[in-house]
C-alpha cells in the first residue's frame, strides 16, 4: 500500500490489482520492464525415480524430452483428459522436478496428484514457504544482468538455473506470461522484501515500475 497500491482478494490472497493504472502498466511492460509479485503462485517439487515417468501420465507434454534445468508449458489433466490447471513445468534434476501452478488451483493439484502417487515417488507443497517474481519487459535485454551480475549470462528460453544474490539463492527461470522477454525469480519468502527492493532499485534506469494483476 505504500507503493500505492490497490488490493483485493484474490485466489485466498490479497493482491495489488494495479498501482498507477492498467494501462500505464501495460505500457510499461510493452515498453520498458514491470515487476510482478508472483508468490501466490504455488510451488510443487515432485521427485524420486519414478517422478518422470508419473508426471508424464499426469500432464500433457513430455517430460523425458527435459534436460536438467528445461521447462515446458503443459496442462494437468483429470480422467477424462479435461483441464484442472495449466503450469510450468521445470526439471531441476536428473529425478526431480518443480511444478509452478496457479493460485486458485494450488490445493485442487495437490489434492489430484496425491490421490495419484505411485510409489517411488514424494511430491512436497512448498508453496507456504516460497516466493516468486516475474521481471518482464523488453528492456531486460539492455541490462539482462540486474540481479546476477555483469559476467553472468541469464538462461535461456524456457531455461532455470540458480544463482546467488548477496547470500540469497535464486532460481531465475527465462519464462513469463506477459508475450514479452523477462525472467520469473523463484526464491525463499524470507528473503522476497530484500529482493523485490532490489530489483526497483537497480530497474530505475530502465523505468521499472511495480505491476498489479
């Protein structure tokens, strides 16, 4: 609220809808770059050896066509091949994967892929104790490196790879929901005020602004 903000409820959290305007928003991200506070976006780690092999019976694309740090758009689907969720999907390790879902459908996914775990596999809710923020616009490819530093290449497309901010981990995902270039952050809650005042800081010469839903 002291970015001015205006809040509502939202998928059980309360959520700046804008902060100047919609459509100053919209030109700022078409135009320059915008900083979305993502966190209410949940965070699922399923793992284990047979993590592939479910998530392909689960989900409509390939998951074994992932190499480590790959992700891939894709849809949860319910018996009948009907849509519960749409998501990001990334594999952060040989048998481990993150599944970004949305808000409002967090605690219906999970409900869904417990009811359906096989054994060989553990599927975590860390949504509680995760954070997000998506940085979009075209002008992340002037200064790429805001976060991470001037000799360190971001991924690439629909590509994940951690780094490290002052002693905060980060995992920088090159994907987004805006049609523009930009990065989603994942990251610990704790450590999203330090983060999110960052990035406005140093997006100032870009004309960075705080973007509402």
């Amino acid at each position: 609220r002291r970015a001015g903000a205006t809040i509502i409820p939202f998928g059980g959290w309360l959520m700046p809808v804008q902060y100047t305007s919609i459509s100053d928003e919209h030109q700022t991200v078409r135009q320059a770059v915008g900083v979305f506070d993502i966190s209410h976006m949940g965070q699922l780690v399923a793992s284990g050896s047979a993590s592939a092999e479910w998530l392909n019976r689960m989900l409509t694309n390939n998951v074994a066509r992932l190499e480590i740090g790959g992700g891939q758009y894709t849809f949860l689907l319910n018996e009948n091949g009907g849509i519960i969720d749409d998501l990001i999907v990334y594999r952060t390790a040989d048998t481990e994967f993150l599944l970004v879902v949305n808000a409002s459908r967090t605690d219906e996914d999970v409900a869904w892929l417990e009811q359906h775990l096989p054994a060989g596999v553990q599927l975590e809710n860390r949504s509680a104790e995760r954070a997000g923020l998506a940085i979009q616009g075209p002008k992340i490819a002037v200064r790429p490196k805001l976060m991470v530093g001037p000799d360190v290449a971001l991924p690439a497309r629909n590509q994940l790879r951690d780094f490290s901010y002052e002693g905060m981990l980060l995992s920088i995902a090159r994907t987004g929901y805006t049609g523009e270039d930009g990065v989603e952050v994942f990251l610990a809650a704790k450590d999203a005020p330090a983060i999110w005042n960052a990035v406005l800081e140093k997006g100032k010469p870009l004309g960075l602004k705080p973007c509402g839903l």
